[in-house]
C-alpha cells in the first residue's frame, strides 16, 4: 500500500492526493434514511450487503439507523466484520471445502452466522464440521430464482435440502436464499418487475414445499439495490439485501427508474487529477485501471456536460472534452465508479468529504479479503 | 485485508485457501532467465516494469540477474520499493502537483528516480521544487510514438522540452520515453513490427533534433513483453521496461508470436475451486471479479481442456464444462489471469509454488499505492 494516507481530516478537497477513493458523506446519509424509510411500515427488514463497502464504520451506521446485521460475501470478509464488532452476519454464498470450514466455525463460536447451501454434500459437511467444533451456524437453502448460477431448482429439491438441514444437530433452517442477479441491472422496471415477480413465485412455491412436510421458513432474504422495491411489495420476501444503494455506480443509475422508486444519489467516487494535456480534444488523467473497476463500463465524469472517460490503461485514463474545451494540468475530476464494489476493494481507505473539507478517513478494513 | 493467509511455506497445494494468487517458481525463473538470453549480446539494458508484480522480492531477483534497476507507475510505488532497498527507479510517467511532487523529491533524495514530462508546466514545476529541496533528479521527455495517449509529438516539440530539463539547475535531462502501449497487443507480428518501426523513426527523429540543438540524449527508452524484440533490435532504444514477461497473462499469450521471439511461459495463476455445481454443463467457482481482474478479457483455465470461464461476479465466476463431463465441489482449478497487473493489485500476496508444495509467500508490498 502507499506509505501515505490520500488526505486526512480537516484538509480541504483541494489537498486530497490523487486518485483517491471519496465519499460524500451527505450524499451518503440522504441514501442510508432514503433505503431505511423505503422499508418502514412494511415488515421486511433490512440486512445490506457489506461486500460493497468492506467498511466497519459503514456497517456500524447502517446497523445504527435499523438494519438487522449484514451479508458478506466471503468467510474472511466476514471474519473482519466480527473482528469490528458486527455479531450478526449472513455469509450469501457457499462454503467449501475443510480450510474453509475450520474458520467458518470459528467464527461461528464468536458472532451469529448464516452460510448457504444447493448441495447435499455441503449440508453434511457443515453439519460434520459443527458437530466436531461444538457450535450452532444458521443455514439457507439458495433457490435459484432465475440466475441460472448457485441455488437449487425451486420447489421438491428445496425441501430436501431444508430437510437435511433441519435434522443435522448442530444447523438450524433458517430460510431460503433468493437473490436475482441477474434482474438487478435489467434497465426497464417492466423487466425488473416481470423478474422479480418470478423469484417471488418460486421462493413461495419454495415454502409451501417445505412447509408441506412440517418445517418452518422463518426468513425468505435476497434483493438488491436495482430491484428491492419489488421484493418488499412481494408479500414472500422477508429480508432485503441490497448494498449499492449507499453509493449508486453509474450502471445502477442507468437503469430506467420505476415509478415510486427512491432516488438515491451518487455518494461514491473517484477524485482524479489531469496529468497531460498534448491530444487535441482530450485529457489523461491519473486514475486507471488500479483506481476504477471497469467490469460494467467506465467510469462517469461527475458535472463535467460533454466529457467522457472512454479509456483505462493501468494508471491512466483518457477523457474526451466538448468541442473548444480545454483543461489545466492539475485540474481536478470527480469520477462515478461504474461499479463500486470492485472499486471499493482497490482502496485502503475512504477519504470523507463534506462541504469541502475532509471530514474523516474511514478504513476499508476487509479490502482483499477474498478468501 | 484476510485475518489469515491462503498458505504458508511447506503446505502441499491441495491446502492452500481460495482464491490465491499463485506463483510458479520454476516457470517464472524460466522466464526471468529467457527475457536476460534475449537482450544478452545486445546494448539494450533491462529496465522492467514493477508495475506488473509490485513486488521487492521480485524486483530483487530482476536486478540480481542483471537488470539495471526497475520501472514504476506512481511515486507511492516507487517509494515502496525504495522502502524495500531498490536505489534505481524510473517512474514511467508524469508527476502533477504539490503534493506528489513534495513526495517525489523526498524519494529522490533517498534514490536515484527518473520520471517524465511532455509539456513545459512540468519542467517549471519540477525544477522548482527539485532547487526547493535541493535534490537531484533525472527527467525524461516522453514522446508520443503512436498511442496517442501521453507524450509531446516527435522531433522540435521534444527539443524544446529537452533544452528546458538541460537549463534548470537541479535537473538533469536523461533521455526519451519512447513506449508504445497501444503496440503491445497487435494480434501479428507484421502488425508489431510496424508500429515499432515507427516508434524507432520518431525516437531517432527527436534525438536528432536535440542533439542538434547540442544536447546528449542518453537514454531511449520503452518497449513491452509484446514488442521489445523489435526495440531491442531496432538500433534506436538503450532499455527495455517490459514487465508481464516474468507472468505472461492470457491476454499476452493470445498474440501471434513472431519468428525468434522468447517463448514465455505462464507463470501467475488464480487457484480457484468448485462451489457450486447444480447448472448443466457448467459449475460455479470462488473467484470473480475480485479475484481476477477480467479488463482484458475472462480468465483462461490451465489445463483444462474444452473448459472456459464465461462470467464473472463479484466473489462468483461460471466455468462451462465440455460435453458430459463434471467436476465435483472442492475441484481445484488454474486460472490464468487475463491481465496480471491489475490482478496482482488485487492481491496482499503471493504464494509461491514448486513440485506441488508451497515455497515461499511473497508480499505485493506496493499493491494498492496508487498515489
């Protein structure tokens, strides 16, 4: 890592080291009350993904402001979660193999954790692993609701697994897992709709079968940030999983919003500098590759009408300017992440900003916890 | 970062954790060895690019097999390696602001550094602060041989800045960064071939224009794993700044290779394993996107014939299958990394491998300086 920070707090914006990674803290709090208010007056609870921030002190306010604990994606992400604090994790995947088991249980000594499974395999091994650590882990049957990736055909199949779960005796049931990816970024709310309607068929087709031979679905979770609003109006989901929205990437924001959608700003980006200036309609700037993710496009140019980020090479990226424009060197640029969360895990810290001034520097404490 | 290791010296590669970052020791050592064969006879000197491996046990073994000292992209990087014993650095691009150019001259101080301008604002600005600090430095003039991206145009244009860099007191005017990026990945040699061509024409153009204004030009440097058998043969470059040779990704390796060029072997994997295995004709591994940077492209699979990785997710990536064929939870699979660079940046480690056991676990000190 740099052996120095971007900034630190009391700094202006002016002073932050470039490219660093800036949130806009009051871009972000409009987004935490916009998500918990979405939610309140339905029964359906907010547990947001924390593989979008990897950020202790994020998961502490979304917690604070009522979520009910938070998903990670790995069982050392949320080995660094607990580490800071956070008791009560759902790890949305599925764990495989002995190594990884071993720290799955130890971690389940120390916080509540829930873990998925679409295999028969998986739910004995758990079920050998809990047995020979002596602890109790929550487990969720994934359904696949439409992805075509992880999960188990809806319906008959679901309920062997919950089964198989339910008589293991060191797991307990805890629910179906029934996150559509794939919906999220559909970008009609017509698409999105018809998806979700889909996945809320099936999870419910899902719990009638397990129910049907007398075991309790007490949580039906998944959802995201492209698509929550139908979810919480399905009437089966119980849980939403969201974790975008705290940020918004440029891909979120290029979907078609639906009608009563909230709006949520954009909170995250990059702060780049112009660093040569020699092409005719066009400037390079300090942030490429290593600075924004571009697996879902490159990066928008926040407030700049007419320039256009168009090309990343490791530590450089090209941006076009509108016909007569030009731009210093030094010049600074904010960028929108076209996705946040490959984003957030270049970055040790989060330099945030308020009013121009840096106001903290918050760590991205499970950055590169891939394991 | 991960509360603990994928791996430690002496586990048997069944045990490694995933996904990791992998190093196969005896292939990089190939390569290391074939990259000196190929510029051993030559004047060109080997100046690679740390860029690619952010790593001071790597670049220690680069110098140690000749290598005259080592490329950087950022002063944060370069400041890394000087941390780490490195006493030569040329920082392949250009430094902008005060706050960078305060952490420059206190590396130039601990270092010989090089870094690059293409326009006059930077000389002005360097030469102040070099006289500020009273520190030393070596500047190059980048020339724009093609890519179209940094650089000042051939030929007056870089004698103008040349002169400049020869007049400022505490500056000393090194040479010509002739790299040509957009050359690298040409599918033909004919295609390479050409644009270094052309890259050797304009480099020898501008040193003749400064050395007719009485200025030495001592160094041309450039060229990449893709092309730097035409540089070195070209009559033109003094130095090589080649980097992926030493892990030859997949985007590398799809290039046609021209007649005597070095056959480099992959040597950077992602080890990934099964997690889910419920579609047809495909399965579903840990590594996605946060473990293996797919900019250039999805990753390949080693050895795996007719298998290929299609998507990638955050922490997800989907393997089809040939026809009929499975593979069971836990399978470990080899990924070879579209683009090392920003794949190493992903990383806090490197766990290196020979015969099937675990040898070493190298640090990726620089990964994520940015700055």
């Amino acid at each position: 890592m740099s052996p120095w920070k971007a900034a630190k707090p009391s700094d202006s914006i002016r002073e932050i080291d470039t490219p660093a990674l800036i949130l806009d803290l009051d871009a972000f709090e409009r987004n935490l009350a916009k998500m918990q208010q979405s939610l309140s007056g339905s029964q359906v609870r907010l547990r947001p993904h924390a593989k979008s921030h990897k950020c202790p002190e994020i998961a502490a306010r979304q917690i604070a402001m009522g979520a009910v604990g938070i998903c990670c994606q790995k069982v050392s992400e949320a080995a660094c979660f607990v580490d800071h604090g956070i008791q009560d994790i759902l790890i949305t995947n599925q764990v495989v193999g002995s190594t990884k088991l071993h720290h799955l249980m130890a971690l389940a000594r120390r916080a509540r954790i829930g873990v998925l499974v679409d295999h028969l395999e998986q739910v004995m091994a758990l079920s050998a692993a809990a047995t020979t650590y002596g602890t109790k882990l929550d487990v969720y049957v994934e359904v696949d609701v439409g992805a075509g990736r992880c999960g188990v055909a809806p319906g008959e199949a679901t309920a062997l697994l919950a089964q198989a779960i339910h008589m293991a005796p060191c797991l307990n049931f805890a629910g179906l897992q029934c996150y559509h990816g794939a919906a999220q970024h559909l970008r009609t709310p017509e698409m999105r709709i018809a998806a979700i309607r889909h996945a809320a068929d099936v999870a419910q087709q899902s719990r009638s079968a397990i129910e049907a031979i007398g075991i309790n679905v007490p949580v039906i979770t998944g959802a995201g940030t492209g698509s929550f609003t139908h979810e919480r109006d399905s009437g089966v989901f119980t849980e939403i999983q969201a974790g975008s929205y705290i940020f918004m990437d440029r891909d979120y924001a290029d979907n078609q919003r639906g009608h009563g959608d909230p709006v949520f700003d954009h909170a995250l980006f990059v702060l780049t500098a112009v660093m040569s200036i020699n092409q005719h309609g066009k400037v390079v700037v300090d942030a490429g590759l290593k600075a924004s993710s571009v697996d879902s496009g490159m990066p928008g140019v926040w407030q700049r009408p007419g320039c256009h980020y168009i090309k990343a090479s490791d530590e450089h990226g090209v941006i076009t300017l509108p016909p007569g424009k030009t731009l210093p060197l030094g010049e600074q640029l904010w960028l929108i992440p076209g996705h946040c969360d490959p984003t957030v895990n270049l970055y040790d810290e989060m330099i945030c900003v308020r009013q121009g001034m840096v106001e903290a520097v918050w760590q991205i404490a499970a950055r590169g916890a891939v394991l």
